[in-house]
C-alpha cells in the first residue's frame, strides 16, 4: 500500500490527509496530535475513524490543515480519514456511514446583511 491522499472540509476548514502504514501516529502541520489539539475530545474526535472501524495503530497520518477554528479542523480531519478509510477497505463503509462520519456537515456562516447588526440581530429599534 503506498500513500492515500484524501480532502475533508468543515466550515472554512481544509483537511489534506496522508495516510500510509505504519505504527500509528498522527502529526497534524509538522506537530504531533497531542501538541496541536490539547482537548481529549478533539483527539478522540481525529481518531474516531480508526477507533470504529478497529484499525488503530496500523497507519500514519500526515496531516496539512488551514482555515477555521480547531473544532472545524478537527472535523475536517475526520471527514477525510473517514473517506481514507473506505478507499482502504470498502466494508468500513457499512460501519462508518451509521456513525454519521462519511457526511460532509453543509452548515456554514450566515452573511451579515447591510442595515443590520449582525446575520439575524437588528439595531435597537426606538420609537420615538
């Protein structure tokens, strides 16, 4: 098996993903996993594809990220290791597609609109 490249998007996020065999880790911008997201859930939430389809500690992962907050990214990370992951072996499709991991999330920033505070919120209104 030689490299997989595969894109995940979330929000402004874009996720390059570069997945080849090996002992497991995961470097995200030339930093490791741990340094870039320092939460337990945004961890769990970059290693829920292998965790679901067992296949922890079999591949590394080379990861180039931009755009958006961490959240954003570390979606945008799943999304792509879950693509990865079904172009590896097409029976973890039918365990990723339940878990909801294959679905690229469409929600994005509504536009503020002119004679507007913000997207939805109006300036104070005064009567007299």
């Amino acid at each position: 098996m030689d490299i997989i490249h595969k894109i995940g998007r979330r929000k402004t996020a874009v996720a390059r993903v570069y997945v080849s065999k090996g002992k497991g880790n995961i470097t995200i911008n030339k930093r490791d996993l741990n340094d870039y997201f320092p939460t337990a859930t945004l961890q769990y939430k970059v290693k829920q594809p292998f965790s679901v389809t067992e296949t922890e500690g079999d591949f590394d992962v080379k990861v180039n990220v931009f755009g958006g907050g961490i959240t954003g990214q570390a979606e945008a990370i799943r999304l792509a290791l879950a693509r990865v992951m079904c172009e590896i072996d097409e029976e973890n499709r039918l365990v990723l597609k339940p878990e909801g991991l294959l679905t690229r999330d469409p929600r994005m920033v509504e536009r503020k609109k002119f004679g507007q505070k913000k997207a939805r919120k109006k300036f104070q209104f005064s009567k007299r």
